[in-house]
C-alpha cells in the first residue's frame, strides 16, 4: 500500500507541474478566476456588481408576479426569500397574487387573482414569473426557490434568454 501511495503521489507531483507549465504557456486555458485566495474577493466583487447591473436592468424591463396561497407553507417560506430579494434589490417591482383570496402581512399590496393565474398554468404554489408589460410572462419557478436561486435563475434568464436586453454578458 505504502509503495503505492508513493507512486501515487510522484505521479501527482507530476500532473501538477505539467499542469502550471500548460498554463503557463498556453494563458487561455485558465479559469476566470484568480488562483491567489488574496486576489478573490476582487474577482467575486466585481462579479457581485456585474450580476448587480443585470438584474436592475432586467427590473427596468420586467417584474415578478408571486402566486401563492395562504395555507401553503412553502408560501410562506418563500415570502421570507422575496422580502430578502426585496432588500438586496429594492428596485424589482414584485406583485403578489393571492388564489385563496388572503393576504400576507409582508405583502399588503396582494391582489386576488382574475384569472390569470389560469391563463399562464400556475398549478403549484408557489409560482414566480418574471412579467414583462403588456402581456408577456416568463415562468422562473413553481415551487419554493431561495433568493440565491431565485436571483441566479433571473440572472440566467437575462444572460442566456433575453441576450437582446443584455448583450453578452462575460464573467470577469
């Protein structure tokens, strides 16, 4: 076992160094990301900000609607992630529709739904669509999502989707 642990390791030492040779003559194969834990948090910064620039201008194009129903936990829980999205992204116009016709606390401004909720095929709770005025609607989730999930989803849409917004977008 121990020889072989040996030899492992000699053939590891090996694959590195060739390794930082490789990258070395050939830069282009390197990750975006810089290799020096003390230069990450620049990279990371400035992805933050990037992601940042999208999403406020993807809530200058769009909204989101959140179906919910009162009884439903996951609704509840998922009123705790957008009023959290809410605070990192004040400028995102979210409306709550209720199916149930009840009205969370943290969301005063809950209309009840008219239909619509029909029209676009919400049959889980709870749904969150990204609404783009008039008449256009994209769905981002059926189900609980996270605000981590819920602003990568959003970030996807706007980069892979919707690039006549965007543009190409690059990671640093």
């Amino acid at each position: 076992y121990m020889e072989y642990n040996h030899l492992m390791m000699k053939l590891s030492e090996n694959f590195s160094l060739a390794w930082q040779k490789a990258l070395m003559m050939y830069p282009e194969l390197e990750g975006p990301a810089p290799v020096s834990d003390v230069d990450k948090d620049l990279y990371f910064d400035v992805l933050k900000e990037r992601e940042r620039e999208i999403l406020h201008g993807l809530s200058k194009k769009a909204g989101l609607f959140f179906f919910y129903e009162s009884s439903c936990p996951y609704c509840e829980r998922q009123v705790y992630h957008l009023k959290r999205f809410m605070i990192e992204n004040p400028y995102f116009v979210i409306k709550p529709v209720s199916l149930d016709g009840s009205v969370f606390a943290e969301f005063p401004d809950t209309v009840i739904d008219n239909g619509i909720s029909q029209r676009l095929g919400v049959n889980m709770v709870p749904s969150i669509f990204l609404a783009f005025p008039p008449d256009r609607f994209e769905r981002i989730s059926s189900g609980l999502v996270s605000t981590s999930e819920l602003k990568r989803r959003l970030i996807w849409y706007a980069i892979e989707i919707d690039t006549s917004y965007y543009g190409n977008f690059t990671r640093p």
